[in-house]
C-alpha cells in the first residue's frame, strides 16, 4: 500500500508537469488553430536560460528563475508569435504547422551547439526531504511540484473565467470575427495566449529539469507525451490537458511499478489509440465541427 | 605572349616543385580516426574519449610522432547510434584509417567492430560489454576491462564488505547493460546472494520513480546499478528523492566525474569498482589528470583515461613491430603486456589476451563529499 501510495504520487507529480506543457498545445491550437510541434523544445530550452544566467552571467538561482522566465516569455511567446506565427496565420494549416517541426529543430540544434549535446546539471529548486506518512516514504519534491503545478492551472483557469482579459481571450479564441465586432483587441488577446504558454512551458521546465537534468534533446520525449496528454484528455480543453496529463503521468508509473517496465513508453500510444477508437474528442474535450 | 609563356613555365615549375613536397606531407602522418559518439545518449563517453585521445595524439606528435609520422585524428559522430556507426567506421577505413578509435557504447561496437575485421584494421574500443572480445574478432582491443572482469571483482564486496544476502539490480537495456547484467546474475547465483528485484530500464530513460520504488520495496539490502552516466545521475536523484537508503554499487560509471557533476549531493555515499580513475593514487595517473583539466578545464572520467591509452597503445605496438602494418599490429597485441615503466603513456602495466579482452589493476571507489575517492585497490587478473 505504502509503494502504491509513493508510486501513485509520483505519478501525479510528473503527471502535473506533463499537464503544464499539454495545456500549452491546447492554448496554442485555440489561439492559432494550430499545432506546436516545438512545445517539447519550449520546456526544454527554458532550463538552458536560467543556467546561462547562472553560469555566464553569475545569477543567484532566483534571479536566474526570473531571468529565464523573461527570456521564455519574450522568446517563446512574444518572438515566436511575431516572427513565426503571425506572418503564417493567413495560412493556418499546414505550413505553420511545418515551420513548429522546423523551429523544434532549429531550437535542439541551437542548444546543442551553444551548449553542447552533454546533459547539464540543473540545480535542485525545491526541498529533498521526505516525510513518513502512514508507512509511505512521501517526497517533499513530489509533493510540492504538484502544488505548484496544479496552483498555476487553476490560477490560469480563474484568469480566464474570471477576468475580462480572460472572458476576451476565450471570445476571440471560439469566434475571432465575432470578438473583433465587440470591441476585443484580439491581436492583443492572441499575443496573451502565447505568452501565457511560454510562461507554462518555463514553469514546467523548471519544475522537471533538476530530476531529468537539462538537455537539449529533452524535448523529443517531453513534447510526445504531452500532445499525447492533449489529445488523450481533449484537444479543446484545458481541464482535458490536465486530465490526460495526471493520467499519463500515473498510468507510466503504476505500469513500470506492477505490469512491465520495458513496455512503459509504448503505453500512452496504447492509451492514444484506444481513447481516439472510443472518444475520438478525447476524454473532456467536445466536439468541433468544421465545414469543408 | 612571351610574358603568359614565362608564367605558364613558372606555374608549371611550381607546381611540380610542390608534389613532391605534398607527397611528403601525406607521407608524413598516420590516420587514427575516432568513430565516436559525440551527441546522443553516449555524448559524455564519446566526447571524454575523443578529449583523451586527442591529448596522447597531441603529446606523441610534439615529441615526433609514431615512427617519424604524425598522427592525423579526424572525428566521426555516431550520434550514439550503431547503423551511423557502422557506416562511419567503414568511411574512416577508406579515407585510410591505419587503426581505429572508439566506438565507446557496446551496442555500436558489437556492429561496427564487423566492418573493421572484414577490412583488417585493429580497432580500440572503450566498450566492455562481454560479448565483444567473444566474437573471434582478431582486430578488437578494449582499453578497459569487460564486464565479465569487472562484476565479478564486486562479488567479494558484496558477501564480505556488505555482507548481503538479498540484492536488487537495476541496469540499461542495451548491449552494455545486458553484458552486465547477465555476468551478475551467475555471480550472485554462485555467491548465494538473492537478486530480489531486477529493474532494467531504457537507454535514456529519464524518469526512475517506478525503479527506485521497485528496488525499495524488494527488501534489498543493497543494490547494483548498471547503467549509463546520464541515466546513473538521474537514478541516484530519484533514489535520493525517495529516501532510499541502502547502498548503492555500481561497475564503472556510478562513481564517474560526470555523474557525481550531474547527481551533485545524490551521487555521495555512491559505491563502484572502476578499471580506471583519475582519483587513483597512482602517480602516472594523477600527471594525466592534471594534464587533462589544464587542457579542458574540466576533470575527465574513465573514458577519458581510455582514449589517452587507446592512442599510446597504436604508438608503442606500431613502434614494437616498427612498421605500419594493420595485421602486423593485430597479431602482436595479442597477448601483450606493456610495462608502464618502459611504455609510460599506458598509465598502468596493460596485457591484452588472445581475444583482444583486456587485464590491469582496477580500483573501488566511494563518492565523499563531491568527489570520487578510491578505498581500495583489486589486483590485475
């Protein structure tokens, strides 16, 4: 019980990780109808950030957090927007999602050349104590990445429900022309979006870097699941991200823990396929219908 | 017209003037290419191999070369992958490689090592999987000892020193890991010690939460870690995350500079019998050491020592049978020994056997407070 406990925890703590960065495809695809083929590349290069500022520019470790924070927001959300998406959005579809595959790269290639193809050292940003709980050995770490991960959704989700920059931005995200005709800035409001997502990614970077070090291939295996975590939970979603996020999250530990290790990474393919047979909108997510 | 035919015939003088110049330029160096991985998964192995390797190259070529030529050293990434490495060793081999360095990941080795026989050039690689040196390959020649030395070297620390009678194992599913694994478990069935938890795990793996908790939960009273740098540091900060508390013994990599840099604090109290390190109190090695982190400003691990080797022992073997001749050199490493006191470059007295396998004094090592230390030394066997 005390290992189901442990395993079970652990599960939700890399789960809620996974969920910050699949939220980032479901903010992406309502702002721009798209899919971000680099939004693994956006939760690892965050991490490059904060050591460059450590260890070039000799930070202390909070303010190279904010440092890298910054730089995430103002590269992964206001650059890309400016230089990426904005000029391709005439043309959603197709190309833009072609130049997210050519940005992963560009963004793999760059932190491997500049940083080398090495895992580096992040330094450790929470307590690595564990604490007895009923016979279960309970990780601080564990306990507080999944705090502080499911404190920024919900943070997210009140801005969104309860704010009138958050009302506007689901607006212009379910009906731009409509949005644009009451008055919303939705330039402005798509821009949010971005922005908001690059903060996630730096979030969940920082969250996951000091257990998988940083490195600059990170996100291949980051980015996989949690598109996976977005379209097992719901595309459309936010509450579907976090869904498939803490699901994938959990059901890779308990498989590793009680069934078989080496098929771990096969399982959330499995769980893709079924979940596509059975809900094809995923498990919260609602169906959106498109005219041809 | 006679001023164009003027410089037509000096042209012409100064180019035939030069060929023989050039012919003696290529006459004058030796090919050495190192296939190794330099991205990938085996990045931290490649790159500490290649940066030995290049200090020997650099050392021998200041002090005149091997048999009067210098040794060109042209690199070749695998990317940690064993079909690129194939391809490459065979492109090495036709820009007319004289031997072979790397690769360094097993799993490479056991497919590329086959090009490098079919085309009769020695090949010194920095892997230990066993089944290297089992192949019948006259051309291999490790730089360090192969599993199948090295795990039963532990045996005795574990039914002495540690005295457990219930043992976990966790190790890389690949040809390194399983070599590993394989020669552990007759080990442990011969020593009378119960592996109750065995953990394999993917190369590159990045989550250990499942592997640590498997092992805890086993009643091990000690575990042995088999896996790569990477995936070594990552298990040690998730066992440490997790409070496991009972010892942890590795082969080779648990006790390297790189995991201890990537584990931080995780990494001390961390166990592992080493063929090589840096942290010996061995005066030859302690000069390579220094020589290494004045180089490149950072320590090295084993394969950093390995690839310094691997280049002196191409040097001394050439210079024995006083020749290049690949096949020349194969047959007479075989069943070699190369005294330290006459062949320094090789750090430590090294004999290679009749199928390239590899014997010399090895250490055990603990990680206190940041740092590898050596605890005791295993004799050559």
């Amino acid at each position: 019980m005390s290992q189901f406990a442990q395993v079970l925890l652990s599960g939700l703590s890399t789960g809620s990780i996974y969920a910050l960065a699949a939220i980032g495809f479901t903010l992406i695809w309502q702002a721009a109808q798209t899919v971000n083929f680099a939004q693994g590349e956006f939760v690892m290069l965050p991490a490059f950030f904060v050591l460059v500022a450590i260890n070039f520019l000799g930070m202390p470790l909070w303010l190279a957090l904010l440092f890298g924070l910054l730089m995430a927001v103002l590269v992964l959300g206001l650059l890309f927007k400016k230089l990426i998406v904005e000029p391709m959005l005439p043309k959603t579809g197709l190309p833009l999602i072609i130049a997210t595959m050519a940005l992963s790269i560009l963004l793999k290639e760059s932190v491997k050349e500049f940083y080398g193809a090495e895992a580096q050292p992040f330094p450790d940003i929470l307590p690595q104590q564990t604490m007895n709980l009923a016979g279960a050995v309970i990780s601080v770490q564990d306990i507080l990445n999944l705090v502080i991960s499911i404190t920024a959704v919900v943070a997210l989700t009140l801005f969104l429900n309860r704010t009138i920059t958050g009302r506007s931005m689901q607006a212009t995200a379910q009906n731009p022309a409509v949005a644009t005709i009451l008055g919303i800035d939705t330039k402005r409001m798509v821009l949010y979006t971005f922005l908001i997502n690059a903060g996630l990614a730096a979030l969940a970077s920082f969250l996951i870097s000091p257990l998988y070090l940083a490195k600059f291939s990170n996100g291949e295996t980051l980015g996989v699941v949690a598109f996976i975590a977005a379209i097992v939970g719901g595309f459309n979603q936010i509450r579907g991200a976090i869904a498939g996020g803490l699901l994938i999250g959990v059901l890779d530990n308990l498989t590793a823990t009680y069934i078989t290790a080496e098929y771990r990474a096969a399982l959330p393919l499995v769980l893709l396929i079924l979940i596509i047979l059975w809900r094809p909108q995923g498990l919260l997510g609602t169906d959106e219908g498109r005219q041809v | 017209m006679k001023r164009r035919m003027i410089a037509k015939a000096l042209a012409a003088a100064t180019l035939l003037g030069m060929a023989p110049v050039g012919a003696a330029l290529a006459q004058e160096t030796v090919k050495v290419p190192c296939v190794c991985e330099l991205s990938g998964a085996g990045a931290v192995s490649g790159s500490n191999y290649r940066d030995g390797a290049k200090l020997a190259l650099e050392e021998i070529n200041g002090a005149g070369g091997i048999l009067g030529r210098k040794i060109e050293m042209s690199e070749y990434d695998t990317q940690t992958d064993p079909q690129t490495s194939r391809a490459l060793v065979q492109k090495a081999i036709d820009e007319g490689a004289y031997a072979i360095m790397g690769t360094v990941y097993s799993g490479s080795t056991i497919v590329n090592m086959l090009v490098s026989k079919q085309n009769g050039v020695p090949q010194i690689t920095g892997s230990e999987a066993p089944n290297i040196t089992q192949q019948g390959n006259p051309y291999i020649f490790r730089t360090s000892s192969s599993a199948a030395k090295g795990v039963p070297s532990l045996t005795a620390y574990f039914k002495e020193q540690l005295a457990v009678k219930k043992i976990a194992v966790t190790w890389v599913n690949n040809e390194f890991g399983k070599g590993g694994h394989d020669v552990f478990i007759k080990e442990m069935a011969a020593a009378g010690i119960d592996v109750v938890s065995d953990v394999p795990s993917e190369q590159g793996q990045a989550d250990f939460a499942a592997d640590v908790s498997k092992i805890r939960e086993s009643g091990a009273e000690a575990a042995f870690v088999y896996l790569n740098e990477e995936e070594s540091a990552r298990f040690l900060k998730e066992a440490r995350k997790q409070g496991l508390d009972i010892p942890l013994v590795g082969e080779v990599t648990l006790t390297g500079q790189k995991v201890i840099d990537l584990a931080g604090a995780a990494a001390n109290g961390a166990y592992a019998h080493v063929g090589l390190t840096t942290g010996a109190n061995v005066a030859s090695i302690k000069e390579f050491a220094g020589k290494f982190q004045s180089k490149y400003g950072r320590d090295t691990d084993h394969n950093g020592i390995k690839g310094y080797i691997g280049i002196y022992a191409i040097k001394y073997v050439t210079e024995l049978i006083g020749s290049f001749d690949r096949e020349a050199m194969a047959k007479k490493m075989h069943g070699l020994t190369l005294d330290v006191a006459k062949h320094p470059g090789m750090l430590l007295t090294t004999s290679w056997d009749d199928t390239g396998e590899m014997a010399r004094e090895s250490f055990m090592t603990e990680v206190q407070n940041g740092k590898q230390v050596v605890i005791g030394t295993v004799p050559a066997k």
